[in-house]
C-alpha cells in the first residue's frame, strides 16, 4: 500500500536500484503532496518557493517499473522536475509491460528533455483512467499532457495543462506526444494548450496506432 510521500519515494528509489516489480501489485490509499503551492494562480510555477526535486518512477529502459499501480482515484499534487537534460521524466519516468490506472497528477511542474508526460514519460503497457492538470514542459520529443511515449494502451484519460515543446521538438500531444503503432488511444479528452516545433496534437502529436471516442475542447494548439 502507497499512502505517503516517503512510500512513494521509497517505490522510485528501489526502481532506480533495478527491482522492476514485474507482477507486483500497488494500491494507494490517500492523496499525497510532494510539494506545497507549487504553481501560482494562472498555472506557472512559483519562483518564490523552494520544493523538493521528484525522481521519477522508472529512470532507464532498463531501470524501468513494470508492476501494476492503481490509484484509487487518488492524486499525487507537487511533483517538481526540473531537468531540462534528462529525458524519462513524469510522476513515472518509464514504464515496461505494466498498468497505470485510477491517478491524478495535480499542481505539478515537470520539466525534461525527451519522453515527458503529466503521468508517464514512456510507457510500454497500459493507462488507464488517469489525468493531469499539472505543467508539462519537455526541450526535445515526445511530450505529452498523460504520457509523452506509449506503444500500448491509454484510455479514459484526460489533461487540462500547458502542454510545451522545445523550439526544436518534435511530437507534442494534449494526451500523448507519439502513439506507437498497434497503439489504441480511447475515450481521452484533452483542453489544454500544446505548443512544439512540429507534429503537434490536440490528442497525439503523432500517430501510428488508432484514436477512438475522444474528445477536444478549449484548446490551442501551437507548432512553429
């Protein structure tokens, strides 16, 4: 069970250290804060404050999570990134063949170089019924509002942040950056703003998969 900042750490941590969990079951139990009044009113982060940095869960292609995390409709508010350099950032950085379900990311900033997303930077398995409300930056590719790379399934999921690419990026997505093929995207809805170099999406920067049943409004989209 996953009910505080110190077990969710603790998760990342052991990750980072090359357990991948694969087959291992997670439930949270409560809403966790990283960080307080990480971003001011109209979204931005706060520069008067001092937070805490998250490691992601899931730093590598080989440091990779590849559980089963549900949370329980539960959010985790206050992850601060801030790594312009480094790729595999989000509440996950990189996920194998597991699932994400039932979790929000809220008053969050997260900021990287490729394989940026609210929830997950890259993803190989399966999200569902997650959102993010949080900024989204990334420098380089596959930036998206849930997850920045998926070649799996996302469903039921929804994003309603500043979605940014860098001036030379390329695959920026409201809920995913680049949808791999044999990909299947359904039921998302996305009303954030997106902004990139090129292949930019109100859903999916770029899309080799199937988009089904999903949904934009109050949106903007931005390419160079």
């Amino acid at each position: 069970l996953v009910s505080t900042a110190t077990d969710l750490a603790q998760l990342s941590a052991n990750v980072a250290k090359g357990t991948t969990y694969s087959g291992t079951y997670f439930e949270m139990t409560a809403n966790i804060t990283l960080n307080e009044n990480l971003l001011t009113a109209d979204g931005e982060l706060n520069i008067s404050g001092t937070f805490y940095p998250w490691t992601p869960i899931g730093v590598s292609d080989t440091l990779h999570f590849a559980g089963n995390f549900d949370g329980n409709d539960y959010t985790v508010g206050g992850i601060y990134i801030d790594k312009e350099t480094s790729s595999y950032q989000g509440l996950f950085g990189n996920v194998g063949n597991g699932t994400i379900k039932n979790i929000g990311v809220v008053d969050s900033y997260i900021k990287g170089s490729s394989f940026v997303g609210g929830v997950i930077g890259k993803c190989l398995g399966t999200v569902t019924d997650c959102f993010n409300s949080g900024n989204v930056n990334g420098t380089k590719d596959y930036v998206g509002g849930v997850a920045g790379y998926i070649s799996g399934t996302i469903m039921n999921c929804s994003s309603s942040v500043s979605v940014s690419g860098g001036n030379a990026s390329l695959y920026s997505g409201g809920i995913v950056g680049y949808a791999a093929a044999s990909t299947t995207v359904s039921d998302c809805f996305n009303s954030s703003s997106i902004s990139g170099n090129s292949e930019v999406g109100s859903i999916a920067g770029h899309n080799e998969g199937t988009v089904m049943n999903c949904n934009a409004t109050d949106f903007t989209v931005t390419a160079n």
